[in-house]
C-alpha cells in the first residue's frame, strides 16, 4: 500500500458537511468534545444525547456508517486504563470477582465511572471521525489557522504534510528492502533483538541524514522564490453569516445538554 | 497501554502508546495541559528562531515528517508485537531540545488531527507528555552525559539512558494526569505505567543509540556538539542576554501543576464542585461507613481517605518531574549564558 | 564574445571561485557570459561544479569573483537586490520534491509571486497564466505529492514561471523522465522564450534546442562553443566522460 493510501482519511463526498467550512466544523467538534468531555458520569441521558447526535452527523456526512463505526473504535485499547476503577471507587458494591488468592469488588459508582469514560470517548473520537473522514486534511491545517495556532507552527506543519507523504514512502521502501533481505537470508525475523533494533536504527539514521540534506536543499528552494523567513499567506476568506450562526447553535445545543447533565439531569 | 495497534481501516501499524484519547482526563487537567503546553511551546519557538532563523520552517517541518515516518519502521520484539520508536529523545540530541519540542509538537498534533491518534480536547496533556517532558528529560540526561565525558561510549550510553527514561517520564508523566483526573488510581497508574514503559522503554534506547551511531559514521560533525543543534545558522545566534528563563517561569509552572493536582479530586468526581466539597467535608466518617473496595495490594498505607491519598502522591509526582523539568531547562540555560558570555569576550 | 556592453548581456560571470564549508573547492575560476534570449547546456560529469554554478547565479551561493545578472552585480547581504535577482532569475531545482515544498500546486505556484508583494488578483492571475503555460490548466488544488514525475517537473518549473523571470536555470530537467513526459518537457522548453541555461546530460535534448553549449570539469570551463562543435569534437567528449548522442 502505497503511503498515500492509507495517510489520507479523507472520504469523497457531496454531504453539507463535505462542503462546510473547514474552521466551523472543527470548532463544532472541538465544541462537542468539550461538551463531552465535561458530563459527569452516569448521566446516561446527557450520553444518550450527545451520541445520537454524532451519530446523526455520521448519518448526515454520508461516508457510511460501518467506516465510521471501524474507524471510531480506534480509542477502545485504551480503556483498559479506565478499568481498574471498577473495583477501586468507593461506593455501593455491585459484584465481586473471584481472581486467584484475592476477590475484587466492583461497586456501582466505579462501573458508571468506567461505562461513562468509554461513551465520552467513544463520542469523541466518533465526532473526529466525522471531521476527518469529511475535510481534506488540507482544509483541516488550514483551520488552524483561524485558532490562533502560532504562524510559524502552522507553516511547520503544513510543510509537514507535504513532506510525510514523502518520507513516510522513503521509511516504507528501507522497510522493503530489509524484509527482502532478511527473506533471502533465510530468517523471517532476522536475528536477534539487538540486531534487529540495530537495523531499525540504521534506517532511522540514515533516513535523518537524508531528510537533513532535503531540509536543505527545500530551503533553498524557498531562498531562491524569494522567502525571508517572515510568513506570508493570503489571508482566508471570512466566515459567512450563516455558517456562524449554525456554529453557534450547534455549541449552544451542545452546552446545554452538557449543563442539564448537571443541573438538571 | 498498547504498543502500537493495527488500524481498522488501513492495517497499518500506526504507534500508539500515549496517545490518550478524549474523555480519559478530567476538564481542569485538559485545560491546565493545553496552558501549560502552550507556555513551552511559546517558549521552544523564540529559542528555535534564534537558533535556526529562517531555516526554522523547512528544517522543523521536514523534521517533524521524519518523526513520524521514523516512527513506522518496527522491528518485531517478541509474540507478534513490534517496538517502534518514538523519537522525541533522538529529536532532543539531534536537534536540541528547544527545536525537538516543536518537531515533536507538530507530530503529535498532526496525529490527533488528521489521525485520531490521541483526542483533540486533550491535545494539550498530550503535548505535555510527549513533546515537551519527554524531550526535556531525554535532553538533560544527553546533555549531563555530554558534560561527564565526550567519547562517543558516552554518547551512546548517554543516548540510551536519554531515550529510555524519555519513555518512561512520558508514561508517568500521563500515569500522573489519569490519577489527577480521577481516571485511573495514581497508585495503580503509576507503578503499571512506568513499569511497563520500562521495558517499551528499552526498545526506544536501542533504536536511538543504532540511529545515533549510524549518524555518527556517515556525519561525525552532526553530534560533536550537544547544545547545538544539527546546522549551523547563517548568521551567528544573537547571544541572548535577557532571554533567560527567569525563576518566576518555574514557579509559575509549578503552581499551575499544583493547583491542578489540588483541584482535581474535585473536579473529576460524579459530582459537580459543590456537592463533592460537601461530601468531602464528611469524608472520614463515610469512608469507614461505606464499604470500601480497594485493590488490596494497592491501598495506600498510613492514608485513608483514597482522594488525599490521590492529592499526596500527586503533589510528590508532580514536584519530581517539575524538578527533572526545571533542572533540565536550567542546565540548558547556563550553557546559553556561558555560549553568550564566550562570544562576548 | 563580441558585445561588451554589460547592461544588455544577460548573465556575466567573472573568475568566480567557490569552496564548500568543509574546504573542497567546487568553482576554480569560473568565466562566462550569455546574451540575452540565448539557450544553453552546460555539460559535464558529476561533481564538475555545474550544480553549484547555477546557485551562483541568484545568489543562494557566494565565491569569490563577481556574478552579474542583466546588468546587477549579484551581492552577498544585499537582501533588497538579491529579492530583485531572485525574480529575475528562476532556478528550478532537480529534485521537483525539492522545489514543490507547499501542500498545493496552486500554493506552490503562488509563492514566488507572494513573496514578490504582489496583489492577491494578481498572484491568481500570474498562477493560472503559469499553469497555462507547462500545459496544467484545473491542477490548483492537486497535491505535489500525487503528481506524476513529467507532471511534478512541469509543476517546479510554472512555479518559477510565475515570477516571469528573464533567466530561467533548470538543473537536471530531463532526468528520471520516461520518454513521453522527456518529450513534453523539450517541446515545453523550445516554447518558452526566455533565457535559458540547463545542465544536463541528455545529449539528445541538447542537440535538439540548445545551440550553444558549456562543458565543464572540475570546478572550470574547459568549452564553449556551438554544440555541433561540441559534439562533433570525440576526443573533448571523452576526455570529460561525455558520450555521443
């Protein structure tokens, strides 16, 4: 697979997410999250609420539930970090479980505490998904832009992007030809751990020195079309009225549902 | 902890080691972590500028997409697992340590952006622990290696125990902000976390040390001085006279860790702020009330109450990686003066 | 050369010498002088200096000796003249992933111009007229990245031609093309009307378009001469390791 492929998260589409503006989607996202991110735990209807409405985003982005589902669990290995709190937060107990010499209870707060950092997550990362899977990557470093991200680290990162396409071909064709290699000497792995670390190294190495002689030569070509170090960009378009007030609405549903979670709920 | 994982979709390796997702830390934490986050950040750019001036975007943006694809060369450990480099100590030593947490900076928030890779509400814990603590702690091992001796045997002994324990501060450093949150008991998190980074850990040396003698032999000029970064500027670096960091920075740093570590409890709990003041208020007799369930092996001794417990180690967490921080920005800081001093005279 | 008048030669460069940072010497006393409107090849085996000759001649690179570019003295730390120089003469690099550092074509394209302080109707106006010319008309929005190699060379060199430079310097523009992008890339270059200067060792592109031709080795110039002259002399090809067509 080539490095294009699988760097780029972007799903073609003609949904109104795909042609909304780039800055009102991610800070609806970041909005989402926050709002999230910030209900307490066991407020099941508040859950139940933010994830109908991803999901209702999923459904209207039109890029297919299923790949957004597959991409969405990406976050699930690290609820494992979570489990533990099952058994340690006090409250009532719920179940007890029988592992070796010692028995682990599990109380009712720890397991709503555990349910609900998966859904919050789960809603997070499903709303990202979206974002992602609904805004060329472009667009997306783009919108930085308008989050008073530093000038400098956008230009970084834009330069970034365009180099990790190449790079990340670079580092899979050294990986090729060491599995070629290691193939023809007989051992699928090749050695042992030490040595195997060594070529991994190697190529690391090597591929710094040749992304430090590219470093060079690119500012070079920035030099010769008349770069000095200050950033230039043409400005971004401003925002239209409608666009903001759709923002707006959607940060207002998702603050309330995150205060009734509080208050109210 | 994990690793790295297969991806659903692509299945490609992708490294995944801590990037923690949204939802596993409380507010406070993700916002003292992004103002955190950003005041070293703010930081690394005005040093990275004086050092690199105009070559600051084509250099670090190129560096930063070797990171990440640096990051996919693996090499099967053991069981169908492969370890794979992070980077951030090998940034710190190549590049030094103001420019590697820029570097490291774009690959993390690239990977959360564009990637899902770590969430984007907890970006800035993120940064925290893996472009900034793991840089500065990998940094100040290389650099004290450096000063104790300049053979290329304390390179590489001082390559591998930089990377190494840039790994493993990155992991305690995230152990500490799930237990601040409320996530994960500190007590637990901890010891797991750093245990098993330790030998996660291992690999990363390994990797460093081969990539940092492969260096050496095909550009010996790039490592001969640590506290420079790998090209020479054009013009001679302003010496900075003013541009220290001043003590207020530490402690102003160190407050905002701290008060984290105190407000979290609070915050992080099923109740909302005054409901857990009032329940705290009465917390001894519930706690002997309530039928505790702790892990039995993980009860902390000589503490009852599970939340000071939280608040003490936190505090004593937070003070030992302030201080591996501080001292490596101070001991940074004195080789900027005695290099601006020199250049004076 | 006949013409002594400077003001009108388009490139003159003067005993120009230049040592990389480790000390190896690149230029041992270069001279050379193009008129206007001419096209020429410099020639010769690697490592011969042609690369670094040609960074000479906007100012990335500073010897010894003086480099005039129609009629300005190219000088080290003169920000305001080197910024006019650049725009004069466009250097294309080899490596198009080299030279189309932005995410989008039309990014890549509009950087000269921006840098130039050009109004934004303007920058648009100059990229698509660019973009017309090396034949990518609707490729604004492509990324380099996915560009095929006579697509990318066409790309680094509209990202030039957007600047409307009077010299334009290719280093290696036919290299690693397959036949028909090398083709497109001849006519693209018979077509331009500039003063043009690339190094090369197709022999085949050079006989076709390029009437005048360098040979140089070592850091000097060891010909020049019409090039059927240059290739109709066996002995001079052989002894700097050229081969015939």
């Amino acid at each position: 697979m080539t490095a294009a492929g699988f760097l780029n998260r972007y799903l073609e589409g003609r949904s109104w997410f795909h042609t909304a503006d780039a800055r009102i989607k991610l800070l609806m996202a970041l909005g989402f999250i926050f709002a999230t991110t910030s209900i307490p735990p066991g407020k099941w209807l508040a859950f139940a609420a933010m994830l109908a409405l991803v999901w209702l985003a999923a459904g209207f982005s039109r890029v297919g539930l299923t790949r957004i589902f597959l991409r969405s669990l990406v976050a699930i290995p690290f609820i494992l970090i979570a489990l533990p709190t099952v058994f340690t937060k006090p409250g009532a107990p719920l179940f007890d479980l029988d592992i070796m010499l010692f028995t682990l209870t599990g109380t009712r707060e720890g397991l709503d505490f555990f349910i609900s950092v998966l859904l919050k997550s789960w809603a997070s990362v499903t709303a990202a998904t979206v974002l992602t899977a609904t805004t060329p990557p472009m667009r997306l470093l783009e919108a930085l832009r308008s989050l008073r991200i530093p000038a400098v680290l956008v230009a970084i990162v834009m330069l970034m992007y365009r180099y990790l396409f190449v790079l990340v071909d670079e580092a899979q064709r050294l990986m090729r030809a060491r599995a070629a290699r290691s193939a023809a000497i007989g051992r699928k792995a090749g050695g042992s751990i030490v040595w195997r670390a060594k070529s991994a190294g190697g190529m690391a190495g090597s591929l710094f020195i040749r992304t430090l002689d590219r470093s060079e030569r690119i500012y070079m070509a920035m030099l010769a079309r008349g770069y000095d170090g200050n950033l230039r960009q043409t400005g971004s378009p401003p925002l239209e009225r409608r666009a903001l007030a759709f923002l707006a609405a959607s940060l207002c549903l998702c603050a309330s549902i995150a205060a009734a979670a509080r208050l109210v709920l | 902890m994990v690793s790295s994982i297969t991806m659903p979709a692509t299945g490609a390796n992708l490294p995944l080691p801590l990037h923690a997702p949204d939802g596993f830390f409380s507010m406070p934490v993700a916002i003292a972590g992004y103002l955190l986050a950003a005041a070293f950040i703010g930081i690394a750019i005005r040093r990275a500028n004086k050092d690199l001036n105009e070559r600051i975007v084509p250099m670090m943006g190129v560096m930063a997409a070797f990171i990440f694809a640096a990051q996919m060369i693996n090499f099967p450990v053991a069981g169908g697992t492969s370890g794979h480099l992070i980077g951030g100590a090998l940034a710190a030593i190549i590049l030094g340590p103001w420019a590697a947490i820029l570097v490291m900076t774009a690959v993390v928030g690239m990977q959360a952006l564009l990637f899902q890779d770590g969430g984007l509400v907890v970006l800035g814990i993120n940064l925290l622990n893996m472009s900034i603590a793991s840089v500065l702690a990998g940094y100040g091992v290389y650099w004290l290696a450096r000063k104790i001796g300049a053979s290329f045997t304390h390179l590489l002994i001082g390559g591998f125990i930089a990377a190494w324990l840039s790994v493993i501060v990155a992991a305690a450093s995230t152990a500490l902000m799930l237990g601040l949150s409320g996530t994960t008991p500190l007590a637990l998190a901890l010891p797991t976390m750093t245990g098993v980074h330790m030998l996660i850990g291992i690999g990363e040396g390994l990797i460093t040390v081969f990539a940092l003698s492969f260096i050496r032999a095909a550009r010996p000029a790039l490592l001969q001085m640590p506290e420079k970064s790998a090209v020479p500027s054009a013009a001679p670096a302003e010496p900075s006279r003013s541009g220290g960091i001043s003590i207020r920075w530490w402690i102003v740093g160190y407050l905002i860790s701290l008060s984290v570590v105190l407000l979290a409890p609070f915050a992080s709990g099923s109740p909302d702020g005054l409901e857990r003041v009032a329940d705290d208020a009465g917390f001894i007799e519930r706690a002997q009330a309530a039928p505790y369930a702790v892990i039995a092996d993980y009860a902390v001794p000589g503490i009852q109450n599970q939340a000071l417990a939280t608040i003490a180690a936190g505090v004593i967490g937070v003070t030992l990686i302030y201080l591996l921080v501080a001292g490596g920005i101070y001991g940074i800081y004195t080789l900027y003066r005695r290099r601006a001093t020199l250049q004076h005279e | 050369m006949t013409s002594p008048n400077t003001q009108t030669r388009a490139i003159a460069v003067h005993n120009l010498e230049f040592s990389y940072p480790d000390g190896r010497p690149a230029l041992r006393g270069v001279d050379l002088s193009i008129e206007d409107g001419e096209k020429i090849a410099i020639l010769g085996p690697n490592g011969a200096g042609k690369s670094t000759l040609l960074l000479h001649l906007n100012g990335l690179l500073h010897g010894s000796g003086s480099v005039a570019v129609l009629g300005r003295e190219v000088r080290e730390g003169d920000k305001q003249g080197l910024q006019e120089i650049r725009a004069l003469v466009g250097v294309v690099f080899q490596d198009p992933d080299d030279q189309l550092f932005s995410p989008s074509v039309y990014d890549d394209v509009a950087f000269g111009p921006v840098y130039m302080g050009l109004p934004d109707e303007e920058i648009q106006a100059r990229v698509s007229e660019a973009l017309t010319q090396v034949g990518l008309e609707g490729y604004e929005d492509r990324m380099p990245f996915h560009l095929s190699g006579g697509e990318k060379k066409r790309a680094a060199i509209a990202t030039v031609l957007s600047m409307r430079p009077r010299i334009l310097a290719l280093d290696e523009p036919s290299a690693g093309l397959d036949p028909r992008a090398r083709r497109g890339l001849i006519h693209l270059l018979d077509a331009l009307d500039q003063t043009i200067l690339v190094t090369t060792h197709d022999m085949h592109m050079v006989k076709e378009i390029f009437p005048r031709s360098i040979i140089m080795d070592g850091g000097k110039v060891v010909a020049d001469a019409p090039t059927h002259q240059i290739l109709a002399d066996q002995p001079l090809l052989e002894a700097h390791g050229l081969e015939l067509p």
